[in-house]
C-alpha cells in the first residue's frame, strides 16, 4: 500500500514539474502585448473602449503621466483600467505641472518623503499590480532630473534607489517599477551610469520615434537595435518599448507601421510590450488614425497574433530572461522610406529652398551662357570656312 502511495505520489511531483515547466515556457514564448498611452483617457476611460474598437484590440497596458503637484494614484482612474483587462504603468515625473523640478539630491536626501510616504500609502492601499515609470529618459539633457547641469548618474541612481526602498518599506510591493532611459542614439545619450542595479528595477523599456521630416526616416530597429544590444548586456530584465509612434511626415507611415509590428518589434527577444503614444508631439502627427491608411496598417498588425499578450501572461514574464540575445541588422527597405528624389525634395525648405532656386536659375543662365557661346563659335567657323579661297 505504501509503495502505491509512494508511486501515485511520484506521478503526481512529476505532473506538477511538467506544468510548470511548461508554464514558464509558455511565459516565455508569450505573444508581444499591446499598450498605448491615449491623451484624455485619465479623466475618460470610455476613450479606452473606443481605442479598442477602432484597433481591434483592447491594450493590456495604459500608459499616462503624472507630476509631483498631487498624489500619482487614483483609485478610480486604476480601477477604470483594471477592469479593462489591462495593467497601469503610471510615468511619474518629478516637477510640478508648471515644470518646477523636485531636485535629485533633495529626493535622495529625504526632502519630499511626506508626499513620498502618502504615495505609497495609496498605492499599497490599491494592492494590484501596477507599474511605475520614475523619471524616464534620464539620459537625455530635455528633463532637468536628466543629464543637464547640477545632475550626476550616481545622484540619479540615489534618488530612485530612495524612492524604491520607501515605497517597498511602507507596503507597497505591487508596484512594479520601470527604469525607462531614451534610445542612445547610436551612442550619444549613453544610459549604463544611471542604471540602479537590478535589486531596484523589476522591467526595463526605451522611448524613441520616427520624427520624419528634416530628422529622416529611420525603421524601428535603426530606432532601438544598437540601445537594445546595450541594454540586454547591461541586464536581463524583461523589456517594454514604452514610448514609440511614427509621423506622417517624410516617408510612408503605413510601411513603417506594419514593418515595426510585424517583422522588427518580434525580432527582439527581450521584447514583451510596445506602448503607442497615440497622441502629437510638435508637428508630429504620431495617432494610429493620423489617416486612413495608417489605422489600416496599425489595425491589421496589432489585430494579428502577435499581440494576443494578456495582462495574466505580461504579469507572468520571469524576472530573468535568459541570454543577451542581439537585435537583427535594420531593414534595407519595406519600412516606407522615402525614394532619393523625395529625400531631396524633403530638404529643399525655407532657406534652402531659395538658396536651391539660386542655385538653379544661376545654372540654367550659365547653361545658357555656354550655348550661346557654342553657337557663335560654330557660326564663326562656318562663316570663315566660307570666306576662304579654294
């Protein structure tokens, strides 16, 4: 009786292993997830539902940005995206919403850990995951907690240290928290010196977009390849594209779109979400409806299988991924590009579109100039082959 428990038991061990097993390959394996930051959804989720509708599918994560001149976590505005089957991720930027920055040495120090405590109070309070982007793009020199005067890597890295330990100090555990540098740019905004370490950040994401226009027309992977190979060395932690979009302007937005979703974003392994900023940025037109055929694209690609990631399969990634698996070489072409001529037509604007016209209407005179000559010459001869005696 004994050794049939012993054998009934073993079988049972072994199931068990087997499902798990499976079970973190299947987290591993997970589709890509969908997300999208959506000016106006804060205050009116509706607008969520009308997203989905019009893309075909609900996002599973909703990105939205909060200052320091109130409380980052609304019960509400959670709940509201909750019960949508997605997760918030919270960009929590240290200034005021007239852009007073909060400084990092005064974060590090314990200046503001009333309004820091009362923070982590509402988010444990709430109890369900969510995820909070502290201080993004720091390697960059446009946000005063990034790399302009008075800054360091290492004050940044206390402050966000700081921050973490009080929040996880006073309960608040289900907060997952991002470190969300800008692409480097091939190099020029490098973002190693401001990583926390690992003990500190349970996700990792990049920020980047297609500006078009007089910035070109980069693909998605010349956006994000070389930083992403930057990254997977620096750390394993699972990845998000938390802020990327494409203008209409200076190439084909629906090639590159369907590019992107389709064949770029799914050869990155680390990869597991890619969050639209569905909204403008100066003459950048960025919305997935910017125009018809530009929904189309975005529609059919985030429709597809590829994104079928749930918020229960998002939550389930392993903290560790395994390897530091490259970034493909960017595509030589099918992300819309803009043929030579339309590179050139592109520059010819404002001065130099008058310098070009210059430029044009003095050759053409000296164009003219020459075959005037030429015709002269050639009469002169004839008129002298003429005259000559035989």
């Amino acid at each position: 009786m004994s050794g049939r428990r012993s054998r009934l038991a073993g079988r049972v061990l072994a199931a068990l292993a087997i499902g798990l097993l499976a079970g973190a390959g299947s987290a591993v394996a997970a589709p890509l997830t969908s997300g999208v930051y959506l000016p106006g959804s804060s205050a009116n989720p509706r607008l969520l539902d009308r997203y989905a509708k019009e893309v075909g599918r609900a996002p599973v994560i909703v990105s939205s940005y909060k200052d320091w001149s109130s409380l980052p976590f609304s019960d509400q505005e959670l709940n509201g995206i909750w019960k949508r089957g997605a997760i918030p991720m919270i960009t929590w930027e240290p200034w005021t919403s007239s852009e007073k920055p909060f400084s990092l040495a005064g974060i590090a120090g314990g200046r503001y850990d009333r309004y820091l405590r009362r923070a982590a109070g509402s988010a444990a309070q709430w109890g369900r995951p969510l995820m909070v982007r502290f201080a993004q793009e720091m390697n960059g020199n446009w946000f005063p907690w990034g790399h302009t005067a008075g800054n360091t890597a290492r004050g940044y890295r206390k402050a966000w240290k700081h921050v973490v330990d009080l929040f996880r100090f006073h309960g608040a555990t289900n907060v997952i928290w991002v470190w969300s540098p800008n692409e480097d740019s091939g190099g020029s905004y490098p973002f190693a010196p401001y990583y926390p370490g690992d003990e500190w950040v349970d996700w990792v994401a990049l920020d980047g977009f297609n500006f078009g226009g007089s910035e070109g027309w980069p693909s998605f992977t010349k956006i994000f390849g070389s930083t992403y190979d930057r990254l997977v060395r620096l750390t394993r932690r699972p990845l998000l594209i938390a802020e990327t979009g494409s203008s209409e302007e200076g190439g084909d937005k629906p090639e590159w779109v369907a590019s992107a979703l389709a064949r770029e974003a799914p050869g990155l392994p680390h990869l597991r979400g890619v969050v639209w900023f569905d909204g403008e940025h100066g003459d950048a037109d960025f919305r997935v409806n910017s125009s018809p055929r530009a929904l189309a694209a975005f529609r059919k690609e985030i429709d597809s299988p590829r994104y079928a990631g749930t918020r229960a399969q998002l939550l389930a990634t392993p903290p560790q991924l395994a390897g530091a698996a490259a970034a493909p070489s960017p595509p030589s072409g099918g992300y819309g590009a803009p043929s030579l001529w339309e590179k050139i037509r592109e520059k010819l604007h404002g001065p130099y579109l008058v310098a070009a016209l210059v430029l044009a209407v003095a050759a053409l005179l000296a164009l003219a100039a020459l075959v005037a000559l030429l015709v002269r010459r050639r009469r002169a001869r004839r008129g002298a082959a003429a005259t000559a005696p035989t």
